[in-house]
C-alpha cells in the first residue's frame, strides 16, 4: 500500500470517528431527556480496484423497537388515564367519609342517615322536649349539608373534568401538529440522501408526550412520514395533506387544529350524546366528524370519562337517594325535607330526566329541611285533630317514620316507594347499579360502596399500571435508552482509534519528509 493510500485513509478514519464522537456526545447529552431514542453511526467499508480504502459513513440509526415502543405509548397512556381519575376522585374520598366499621368515619351519608335515625328514637321518649325536637332539626340539617357537599363536589370535579379536555385538545393537536412538521423536514432530507436521526429522535419525544393524552400508535413509511392512529383505528392526521388538503391551509404547529371543540358551563342537566342534537355538552370533532367516542386513555380519554359517565352516574344515585329520604318520609305523613328557597317547597314530581323542581334532576343540591320544621321544632310531635284541635308531645308520626320511613320490609321499600334505579339522569340513560329496594341505611350504604369502588379501582389501577409502565421503561430502556457507561467507554475506544489514526497521519507526513529530503 503507497503512502498516499495510507493517508487517505487515515483521514477519512478521523472524519469518521469526530462523526461518532458527535453521536455520543449527544447521546449522553440526552440520557436524561423524556423519549430519546439512542442513535448510533453505522460505518461501512470503502473499496477501490478491489483494494480496501478504509471506512466511510452510513446513515445515523435509532435504536428501536417499534413493537416494544408502541407497548410503552400505551402502557403511558393508560398509567396517565388511571392517574388523572384518581388526582380528581381523591377529592371526593376526602368527603365521602367510609361504610366499613373501624374506618373511624362519622360524616358519611350513612352515618348522618344514622344519626337521625337516633335523633328520631331519642324523640320518642321525650318527645315534648325542646332539646330533643331541635336535635332532630339538627340531625336532619346535617344530613342534606352532607348531600350538599357530595354533589357539591361533584360538580366541582365535573366541571375540572370538561376544562381539562378543552386544553387537553389543545395539547393533542399541538403534538399532533408538531408531529406533521418534523415528518415534512424529515421527507424533504430523505429525499435530498441527508442524516434525519436527530429530526426523528424529536418526532419520537413529542409521540411520547401525545400518548400520555391520548392511546395512540403510530406506523412509519419508508418516505420517513408518521401515521398516527387512535386505539379504535382512527387516523388523526398530522397535516392538511393526510386529509387530502392543501397543506397551505393551516400554518403548523396549531393548537386548534385538527380537532375542534368547546368550552362549556356544566349543570346537573348537562350531558353528552353525538345522537342527540339537544345535548348541552360540545362533542370533539374531526373535519367536521365527532370522533368523541374514539379519544380514549391517556388524560383526555380519562376527562371524557369523568365528565359524561363517572360523576353524572354519581349525581343520578345521590338524586335518586335524595328523593327516596323525601319520598318515604313524606309517605310515613311526615314531610321532614323539601326542596326550594328554604326548604319551603312541597315535594315535587318525581319525573326522573327533567330537573329539579319539575323533575329529580339535581335535587340533591336543594334539598333541605321543610322551613316548618325549622323554624317551629314542636311541630314535630304535634297533631291536628279533625276538630282542629291540636295535640302536643303526639310520637305517632315518629313512631311510623321510623317503622316505615325506615323500614326494609317488602311494603316500605317497593313501588312508588322504591329508590329509581334506571332511566336516570337528563336523557334517561343511567343506572345506579344497585337495588332500590332498600331501607334507607342500605340505600345509602350501596351509594357509598357503589362510588367507593370506583374509587378503589382508580387507585389500584395507579398501581398497577405504574408498575408495567416502569417494566416496559425498563425494556425499552435495554433496547433504546443511553448507557452513559457504554457510551463513555465507546469514547475511550474512539479515542484510541483517533490516536492510532492520527500517528499513521504523523507517521507518514515523516516519511514524506525523509523522502523529500533524500530528493
């Protein structure tokens, strides 16, 4: 081999290993960066006239699994999903109090259900007491604040849940829409034969972000662009070009396109149905297509779920719970609880999607103790006779609420006396999934279990889901993740290959010297 060839090759050995160093450096530079994927430099063999002529640059690779990545985009998206119904349904434990006996739990529905029970039975036995009557004012007043609080909290919670889907939309299309513009840079150097490694690494970090809106996976073409699919299959396009646009009509990114909805203001009546066009909450749509019903996991596909099923199946069980108190007290001939400024309203129709006071819809933010009884406790134990005479310290009233308010035989609990359990809410499309023929300590009791599994699943599911989450990160990590160790042991051996090279270039440029001094 003659020197020249010696020195060609050498250098292109240098330019070979600064091109690696590169990579390394910038790999260690991201080991701590969310979804970068570890690049690498493949090198190739040079031949000449059938003679080795050292090495020369390949394309720069990432290192991934698609199959093990798309595991981990939706292992994201559903630790993300879990996470996002548990930080909103902790407020609701915090108030919920527990139905287990050694939970110490004393402001539950069912203990407050209980303490009036109580009230009641203390009535009998002093019942022209002043004390006593008021006790059970008292008692009963607790119980619709609890109420209060519930529902209260439910609409809080709600109305978060509808918020975060406006700006989880934003989010999504932003990713989305970032997405469309690296995949158009990385087309256009792919077609020019230029390095994309570092524009694909980006394009794979915003993925990873996007799946913890969203349960998305994506394909890629051999022209370098990204397809993006929802869990069900549906495509949400990057850029105008993938719904057969002009990409010249929108300017990437965009926060507002492709996927368009609204903001609202949510009451017990608001719901959300694509079949119907009456319905108060804006469904999210595509071109112009509700696709609502094809946005799941991740923390929007979790807000869908909290603001159309989760807490508007919670307020339906408390209406109807609600109801089922009026409703039996009212029936055993005393009329404890109203709804209206005050509690002054008489118990209304029992029209089960229409809103409080046409229907029960919402009652469980207006009841109240009857004015009547607030402000005139005695009243209580005081009887009318057919003469119009009036009968103080009288327990009958008590006595029948208390045998049949509360009762749980066939005849107190069926009926028009049953707690509704079907055709609930504002369109007649929930349950409560539970028997309405209950006492009233029951009912209350299967509320609570019913709302508390919910919640349990939510936090069982942060659990879990966080645990293979971790495990996949872990494999991924194996395949696509950035050893600094491996890396910084890779620069030790780049550098020795510099050096190496380096004295070849020294050695020869000495040879030339010797030979140009011997001429």
């Amino acid at each position: 081999m003659n020197l020249l060839a010696s020195l060609s090759i050498a250098s292109g050995s240098l330019n070979v290993i600064e091109a690696q160093y590169a990579v390394t450096a910038n790999n260690v530079a991201n080991a701590s960066t969310a979804g970068y994927v570890k690049e690498t430099v493949a090198t190739l063999s040079s031949v000449a006239g059938g003679y080795g002529a050292g090495v020369r640059l390949g394309s720069t690779q990432l290192s991934i699994n698609q199959a093990l990545q798309s595991s981990l985009y939706r292992q994201n998206a559903s630790a993300s999903s879990y996470t996002t119904m548990n930080n909103s349904l902790a407020s609701l434990s915090a108030v919920q109090g527990s139905t287990s006996a050694d939970s110490g739990s004393t402001s539950s529905l069912t203990d407050q259900l209980g303490n009036l029970q109580s009230a009641l039975i203390s009535l009998t036995s002093t019942p022209s007491q002043s004390a006593s009557q008021s006790a059970v004012v008292s008692k009963a007043t607790a119980l619709t604040d609890t109420i209060h609080t519930l529902a209260s909290t439910y609409a809080t919670q709600r109305q978060g849940a509808a918020d975060s889907v406006v700006s989880s939309v934003a989010s999504v299309n932003s990713d989305l829409t970032q997405i469309g513009a690296l995949s158009k840079q990385i087309m256009k150097f792919k077609g020019l034969g230029q390095d994309t490694a570092d524009l694909e690494n980006q394009r794979l970090g915003i993925m990873s972000d996007l799946s913890s809106n969203l349960n998305v996976s994506f394909s890629s073409s051999s022209n370098g662009d990204m397809v993006v699919r929802t869990a069900n299959g549906t495509q949400l396009p990057t850029r105008p070009d993938q719904m057969g646009l002009d990409d010249s009509t929108q300017q990437l990114p965009s926060s507002t396109w492709p996927l368009t909805t609204s903001s609202a203001t949510l009451s017990a009546s608001s719901y959300y149905s694509p079949q119907d066009s009456t319905s108060s909450i804006p469904g999210i749509t595509l071109a112009g297509q509700d696709v609502t019903s094809s946005l799941t996991g991740g923390s929007l596909g979790a807000n869908i779920a909290l603001r159309d099923t989760v807490y508007p199946q919670m307020q339906a069980q408390l209406d109807s719970v609600s109801y089922t108190i009026m409703n039996r007290f009212s029936s055993a001939g005393l009329s404890l609880f109203s709804t209206g400024a005050g509690g002054a309203s008489s118990i209304q129709s029992s029209d089960l999607t229409k809103p409080t006071p046409e229907g029960i819809v919402g009652l469980s933010s207006s009841l109240a103790v009857s004015a009547r009884y607030a402000t005139t406790p005695s009243l209580l134990t005081t009887t009318t006779n057919s003469d119009g005479t009036t009968n103080s310290g009288d327990t009958s009233v008590i006595s029948n609420v208390l045998s049949v308010g509360f009762g749980s035989d066939a005849s107190d609990v069926s009926g028009s006396l049953a707690a509704p359990t079907n055709g609930l809410g504002p369109n007649g499309s929930i349950s409560t999934g539970y028997n309405g023929g209950q006492g009233l300590i029951a009912l209350s009791t299967a509320l609570t279990s019913n709302q508390g599994a919910t919640i349990a699943a939510a936090s069982s599911g942060v659990t879990s889901s966080s645990a293979v989450l971790t495990l996949l990160q872990t494999k991924v990590a194996d395949v696509s993740g950035v050893n600094v160790n491996d890396e910084m042991a890779k620069t030790v051996a780049l550098q020795n290959a510099y050096t190496a090279n380096a004295k070849i270039i020294s050695t020869v440029q000495t040879m030339f010297n010797a030979l140009l001094n011997a001429v």
